[in-house]
C-alpha cells in the first residue's frame, strides 16, 4: 500500500515556520492565529544557516516570512524550498497593502500577502492557502494511487483469462493473451494493424460499424452485444461483448470483454433476480440498491440529484403480532404492489428492512416533499390485503435529495434512519424533510435555541457548579479546586460547557456567565467548612472590560472572602494578544490578593517571556504536552523544561489531565507542585478532597 511521504500534523493543526526578527511580535501573530482557532505547532527561524536543518527535521506545513527584513529574505527561503523540492505555501508578512511592497513579495515568491494589522484578512488567507496545500498533497497522494491501481490492473488484464481489448476509433490499442488466443493471432503486433471489424462476421458488419459509430458519439450500449465473430482462420462463433468506457497511456478508449455465451439469458436474468432483488417484492434488496444509490451519489457531485424517501410501516411489531408471519408477507407484498401501482416504474424500489422501503425518485426534494405528503394520505385510505384478512395502517416518511454534499450512502441512509425513527417515536403518520440546503438556515436556528436556553439559564439560575480536586504533591490544609460550569436542561440532563460557551462568547453572554460563575464561587468559598481556594477560568472579554476590578471588589468585600481564595486562570495566547488591554486590569486585579494563572502554557514560541510583563502566581501546563506522557519522551522533555524553568523563577506549576499512574509517577519525580485529572478525582458537585 502507498502511504502519504508528507502528511499535516493533525487535519486542523498547522506545523508553522514564522520567520521574524521580533519574538514578541512573533508570539503576537501566533496568539491572534490560536484566538481564531487555527492549531498551530510553531518553529522560529531568523539565520539562513539554521533553515536547511529545520526543513530537514521538522515536518513544516507553511513558512510567513517577514517581509522587510535582511537576515533571511523571502527570496532566500523560496529558493531553499525550491532546492529541496518541498512544495509548501509560502505567505510574506507585509506591514501594510503598499502596492510596492505586495509587488516585492510577488516578485519575491511569496504566493501570498498578509498584514497582522489586519488578522481577519490573515486568517483567511492562512486558511486559504491550507486547503491548497492539503488539495495538492491529497492529490500528489491520489496520482500515485492511481499509478500502482494502474500498474495492478494491468497485471490483471495480462493474466486474465477472459478476452480483453481496448479499442480506440475502431483500432485495437491493447490486447492481453487471452483475447489473441480466442482469435487465433499470434501475437498483439499483428493485431494492432486490424480493425476490430475483422473480427466480426459478414452478416454482423453492419450493425458493428452502427455501434463503433455510436461509440465514437459517447453512446455505449446498455447491455452486452450479441455477434458472430470469426477468428484469423475464418472459424466462426458466437460472442458476447461487454462494452465500457476505458483509458490507456491517458488517452480514451473502449473496453470489449469478449465472452462465449455459455448461459441461457433468461437463466442470467433469473440469477440476477435471485442475487439482488427481494424474493417476496420483487423490488431491489439492500444490498443492491446501496450500489444504485452510490451511483446516484456520483451523479450528484457537481449538481443537485436524486430525491430519495424512506417508508416506514407505523405500528410494525402490533401488526406483525396480529397478523403472523405469513399474512404479514402477504400484507407486504400488498403495499409493495400499491407503491409500484402509485408511482410507476420510473421509480427505483427497495425493501431495505421488514416493514420499511426505499425509493429513488428522479426529482427535486420540493416534488419529492409533495410525493411522500400525497402517499401519506394514501396510506391511511388504502384497505391492505394480508390473506385471510385485511389491514389498514399509516406511514411514516423521511425525505431528502442527493447534493454535493452528501458524503456518503451510509450518511443518506442514516439521515434517513433517524428521520424516521424520530417521527415514529413521536406518534407516527408524519413527513420529515431534511433538506441539504436548509443546513444554514437549521444552523441559525439551533444558535436562537442556544440563546433561549443561555438567557433562561442565567434568569432562572440553571448553572450548576462542579468542582474538580487540584492536589498539592506536597501536602496543604488548604484544599484547591478548579470550578466548572454546567447548564441543566430542561430534563434536568447537565449540558457541558463546549456546548454553549461557543455561544455565549459569539452573542455576548460570556462576561455575564463569567460574574455568575464568580459570585457563586464567593458563596461556595464562604460555606465551606474547610479552608479553600477556587480556580476560575476567565474569558478575555471580561479580562479586558475597565469595569471588572472594581465589580470584583465589590463582590469580594459583600462576600467577607479574601482574595487570595481565588485564583482567575487565563489562557497564554490571550494574555499575549491582548497584552496592552489585560496588563493594567491584571494589575488592578491582583491588588485585590487573587491570584493569576496562566494555563496553555508552554503552548507559544516563548511561553516565558510573556512572564516578564504579567505577575502571574502559577503556570498550568498546556494539556497537549501531558498526552502519553509515559511513550512520548519528546513532551516529557518540554514538561521537566517547563516545570525547572518555572520553579528556577518562583513560580508554582499545575499539570492538568492526568489519567494514569504512569503520568502520576512522572509528577511526582519532577516536583510538580500541583495535579489534577480524572485519575486523581472526576468533577463533582460536591467539593470533596482526596485523600
């Protein structure tokens, strides 16, 4: 098998080489990328003497290159790529639209152009030239493929024992040795010169030059031609042709698969019914009709297709029950009768379960819509026959059309499934329509529902808190917990953060939830029947809002809580892009005694330097580096680095995920001075230390 010689990091991560002579402004760029939600694993690079050896080592997805700077122009790094033929975008970084310094970084190589001064524009064009490179990559990934499939196949074709031969404007351009050996020629040079008309017999010339003709026209027959045929030696007989399109060297072409007729075509056709269609219908089974709609699929890649419906008996198992076996077939058979006889034969069936059907109809999903709302109301009129008896029954009916976007005839099928399913569970004799195009609209609506649910959450105190022990390695009579915040649903179900703070923070609720989570924090501190200190997560809009130092104040002097109770964590990369905003309000924060801390760190170029311009008490370790830590020598590296760094400054380090005693074991022997994971102990609503 071929495997990928170059691969991304993750399919959402970027292995970046920033190429700038300012660190911080570096770190800057990085931090406004990670704010956007763009992955990145970055490498700084400023000396042409260190570039060959990074390229070398580390897998780069994409260079930005400074644009006015000396040390290692654009125009140096474009020609290092070129020398070692890697094939990646790179992006000049240009401090504003000058026309002279865009036509500079043109002429320099760069394949684009952004400015931090504008990072919605950078972002777009990061992500831009991304999907580039990952279309080139997977299709440099495909030609290869291609290549071996081509390769295999025509190791398939040779050894072959049945007659093959490609055909282009009548003339054969390739032949394997079964097909020389059924006409008796001795080898492919002699047939190269003759017309695939030689091979056919004078009473069939006619009508082979009609279907070389309609060839040439892009027509192919739908079935397999019957022709005499005759070989070099004038022997004659009869040949079964099977016609499909082909290319050899690039070049189009026809494949003939030339078989002797051996079965009586009503016997292929009888074998054919048995393989694939369901005995008791007579419509298509399952598993064929997954190969129709897979073809249909193909159809739809550019433009809308196929509508396709999903039928669903209502009450299956009650009928069954009532029924037995053999007049439930009968009833089957008798709904299958009454599909065909309402629809046509234009259309495609398949019983795909006991008591449900498929249908391919050749429509858009407005007339399919109309279709599936008329057969509803017929099912419910129709007086079924079931042997011996009769039975009257409604259905259930999925909707939805082939686009572009449907990936796969499992996700149509499972999209259907569960359409089904839903309406059934909730009473039956309904339509449910799902319509590719109604996505957006879908999305926008499930976004008003999230606000609802925020808005009534916050007006009705449906927050819950949870706490999650962080233990102190060496002991404390203080206990510490980092506070997580859920929502209740309205069955009393918890719905996790990662659901509605994507919300919250696009439409403006995420410093309110903040407040709340900050004031509840303040009562749980002052019930506590033991000393305790909480770690909050706070989000950068509140940490740049003038107003939160004298709110939080006020809450901690209403409270009777001291501020060194509460800890406020902040993620590195936002400290770093909104360094000029958070710097005055952290100040005037740790004057009321909380305490800060950084958590993702480690995740920036220099994660430290970031401490030089913050007084931040402790440093939580990004997570990713806590992945494997036992197997990953690499991370377990970056952490021990971390943590001395840390200690060597004064600083108290948390590690975070920890799942297992390996991870646990490696704590314990870097002195670390806080852990916390579900290994140690899972959040609870109840704060309750481990022992």
């Amino acid at each position: 098998m071929t495997t990928r010689s170059t691969e991304l990091a993750t399919e959402n991560s970027i292995n970046l080489l920033i190429i700038h002579q300012s660190e911080e402004e570096a770190e800057r760029i990085l931090s406004l990328l990670r704010n956007y939600q763009i992955a990145v694993r970055p490498t700084r690079c400023t000396e042409e003497e260190e570039l060959a050896g990074i390229l070398e080592r580390k897998p780069i997805d994409m260079v930005l290159c400074q644009q006015l700077q000396t040390d290692l122009p654009c125009q140096t790094v474009v020609d290092h790529l070129k020398r070692m033929g890697l094939d990646l975008p790179v992006v000049a970084l240009i401090e504003n639209f000058d026309p002279d310094l865009i036509q500079e970084a043109i002429e320099n190589g760069a394949g684009s152009f952004c400015t931090p001064l504008l990072p919605e524009h950078m972002k777009h064009v990061i992500q831009k030239e991304m999907k580039a490179l990952r279309e080139r990559r997977n299709n440099a990934f495909l030609s290869v493929e291609l290549k071996n499939t081509e390769r295999r196949c025509n190791l398939l074709l040779d050894s072959s024992k049945q007659a093959i031969a490609y055909i282009h404007d009548g003339m054969h351009v390739y032949s394997n040795q079964s097909y020389q050996e059924l006409f008796k020629y001795h080898d492919f040079e002699e047939l190269e010169v003759t017309p695939f008309l030689n091979m056919i017999a004078k009473d069939d010339i006619a009508r082979a030059k009609q279907t070389l003709r309609d060839i040439n026209k892009n027509i192919l027959p739908k079935s397999d031609l019957e022709f005499k045929m005759v070989t070099s030696g004038g022997e004659k007989f009869d040949g079964l042709i099977n016609v499909s399109k082909a290319t050899i060297n690039g070049e189009k072409c026809v494949q003939f698969i030339i078989n002797i007729p051996s079965v009586d075509p009503e016997v292929e056709k009888e074998l054919f019914e048995i393989k694939n269609k369901d005995l008791l219908t007579k419509f298509y089974n399952r598993s064929y009709f997954h190969e129709v709609l897979s073809k249909a699929l193909d159809e739809a890649s550019n433009k809308p297709g196929d509508s396709i419906i999903m039928i669903g008996i209502d009450d299956a198992d009650k009928h069954e029950k009532e029924l037995g076996i053999g007049n439930l077939d009968l009833f089957i058979v008798s709904v299958a009768e009454f599909l065909e006889n309402k629809l046509g034969k234009d259309v495609t069936y398949c019983r795909y379960a006991d008591t449900s059907f498929v249908l391919r109809i050749k429509t858009s999903i407005e007339k399919a819509e109309q279709v599936a709302e008329k057969l509803k109301n017929l099912f419910t009129d129709q007086i079924f026959n079931a042997g011996s008896t009769s039975v009257n029954c409604s259905a259930s009916i999925s909707v939805t059309q082939l686009t572009p976007q449907s990936e796969s005839v499992s996700e149509v099928i499972k999209t259907l499934t569960d359409n089904l399913n839903e309406i059934m569970e909730n009473g039956g004799n309904q339509i449910k329509v799902f319509d590719p195009a109604e996505e957006e609209k879908q999305a926008r609506a499930a976004s008003k529902a999230w606000i609802d649910r925020i808005t009534d959450g916050l007006e009705q105190d449906k927050f819950v808190l949870h706490y999650q022990p962080i233990v102190n390695i060496d002991g404390d009579e203080k206990e510490h917990y980092e506070v997580l915040i859920r929502l209740r649903a309205e069955d009393d179900q918890l719905i996790y953060p990662q659901q509605f703070i994507p919300v919250a923070t696009k439409y403006g609720f995420i410093t309110e939830i903040d407040h709340w989570v900050i004031s509840k924090s303040l009562q749980s501190i002052k019930n506590a029947t033991n000393p305790v200190m909480l770690f909050v997560k706070l989000s950068h809009h509140t940490l740049t809002d003038p107003s939160f130092p004298s709110w939080l104040a006020s809450q901690l002097k209403s409270s009777g809580v001291s501020g060194d109770k509460l800890a406020f964590e902040v993620r590195e990369s936002e400290l770093v892009t909104y360094a000029s905003q958070m710097k005055p309000i952290i100040k005037s924060i740790k004057a009321t005694h909380c305490l800060i801390v950084v958590e993702k760190f480690g995740s920036g170029l220099n994660s430290f330097s970031i401490l030089k311009h913050f007084p931040a008490d402790m440093l939580k370790i990004d997570s990713s580096f806590m992945q494997d830590l036992g197997s990953n020598p690499e991370n377990e590296a970056k952490v021990k680095d971390i943590v001395d760094k840390a200690h060597n400054q004064g600083k108290q380090v948390i590690c975070e995920f920890i799942e297992d005693a390996t991870t646990m074991s490696i704590m314990w022997k870097m002195s670390v001075n806080f852990v916390q994971g579900n290994f140690i102990a899972e959040p609870s609503d109840q704060m309750a230390q481990v022992e």
